[in-house]
C-alpha cells in the first residue's frame, strides 16, 4: 500500500517504515487505509503521514455515506405530456390492480369520450380543474379520477348507441 500510493516517494519503504505504519494504523481496516490514502493523495501536498491517514479515517467514520446521492432522472427526448398522462393512467390501473380494487368499467367507458368539462382527450385522464372558464365547479369522482360530466357524457353516449 505504501508503494502504490508512492507515501515514501519513489524510493520503496523499509522494513522500519512499514512496521511503524502497521503500528500506527492498526484497527482501521485495509479498505479505510486504501480510501484515506486515495482522498489524501489527491488533496495532500507533501509527505502523508500516518497520522494524516487517521485524520481521514476519523472524519470518513464520524460522516458515514447513509444514503446515495440522488441522481436526476434524464429528462428524455420525446417524452410528451400526453406519454406522461398515458403512464400515469397506466399507473392507476397498475395500483388498483395491485389493490384488488375493482377498477369500474364506468372509468373505462368514460375514458373513450372527450371531457366536456376539463376537454381530456379520449383515452386520457381527466386534469385536476375544478372550474372551467364558464365558472362551472366540478371535482372529479375519487372512484374514477375522472370529472362526473364525462361519467355522464359517457353513459349518455353508450346508451344512445344501445339503442
Ligand atoms: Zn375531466
């Protein structure tokens, strides 16, 4: 380890040398050694000393890595709002499947008509407006996500081809 990290210069270390090291740096283990001596040799300037390598260690044991840096999901090319809705929806159903929810056939059916309140698309979830430009309120149904006028507009649409 004294090699590899050059401590002694180019010269290799003597028997002295790597006896007082082992002395010094007992109790840390090989792995905090290679760690320390890898942070110290990018920053250090200079002789490193056993003690420097202690130093190291102390200051990597009191701050212990508890949880992985957060990467950000990349933010992909062609992801679109209505991919992100169709996942979303995907989602849903995943959760009330996972749930043993019945998943209503009613949702299913609205799903196939436009919003007349939010103007969802077919096949999309309906958006979290609770009032629209005419001032008209609606919440959406908590069974279906979905606004009750499309549920009607839905029932209305199945029924007229029913018939
Ligand atoms: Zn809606």
């Amino acid at each position: 380890m004294l090699t590899h990290y050059r401590v002694t210069g180019h010269a290799p270390p003597t028997d002295t040398q790597v006896d007082a090291w082992l002395h010094e740096l007992r109790g840390h283990s090989a792995g905090e050694c290679h760690a320390a001596l890898t942070v110290l040799q990018a920053q250090h300037h200079g002789r490193i000393t056993p003690a420097d390598v202690i130093d190291r260690i102390r200051i990597a044991r009191a701050h212990p890595v508890t949880h992985l840096p957060v990467v950000p999901a990349q933010r992909r090319a062609g992801i679109t709002r209505e991919r992100a809705t169709a996942a979303r929806d995907r989602g849903i159903v995943a959760v009330y499947t996972a749930m043993g929810w019945p998943l209503t056939p009613d949702r299913d059916t609205a799903l196939q008509v436009r919003c007349p309140f939010c103007k969802a698309n077919p096949g999309h979830g309906c958006g979290p407006l609770t009032r629209d430009r005419l001032g008209r309120r609606e919440r959406r149904d908590r069974r279906t996500g979905l606004h009750p006028s499309r549920l009607d507009a839905a029932r209305t649409s199945t029924e007229g081809t029913a018939r």
